[in-house]
C-alpha cells in the first residue's frame, strides 16, 4: 500500500470511493448552503433512506457536519469539505 502524499491525490482516493450520490449531495450544499435532510434530500435528487447512507459517509471523511436544531438536523459543508468540493470541481 502507498502513501498518500498530497490532499489532491487523497480526494482523488475519495471521490472514486464515495456513491455517485454523494457529489450531488455536496453539489446541492455547495450551491444552497446549509439545510435540513429533508430539503437536501429534494435538492440532491436522492432518496431519504439513501441520503442518510451518504451523510454517515461524507461526515465520517470530515466534509459534511450535521448539527441537530430542534428536530431537525442541519447538514453544512465543512472546511475540509469546501476544500473538496473546489478541487473536484463542484465550485461555481
């Protein structure tokens, strides 16, 4: 096994391990900010059942952060995530 030497090369691992799902996820955070499950999942185009999948995922890599508001759990990209989504192109 090689070492991962850059971050490039890293979210280069990332994206070829993460659902095809997960880059409308962050598309839609990048593109809408912040948002409950609820309305990321209607922006993303991804199953409720399927968003959670792709959350759990996202947030254990350190790019998504969810914090609870009310009943509602709101999702945010996190710097290491905006970082992400401008290396793979998902920034305007």
């Amino acid at each position: 096994m090689t070492a991962v030497t850059t971050m490039d090369e890293y979210f280069v691992g990332v994206s070829k391990r993460l659902p095809d799902e997960a880059e409308r996820v962050l598309r839609a955070l990048v593109d809408q900010g912040n948002m409950n499950k609820e309305e990321l999942s209607l922006t993303a185009r991804v199953k409720r059942a399927v968003l959670d999948h792709v959350i759990m995922q996202l947030y254990a890599l350190g790019l998504v952060e969810v914090a609870a508001e009310g009943k509602s759990r709101i999702c945010s990209l996190t710097k290491l995530g905006r970082e992400y989504a401008s290396v793979e192109g998902l920034v305007v």
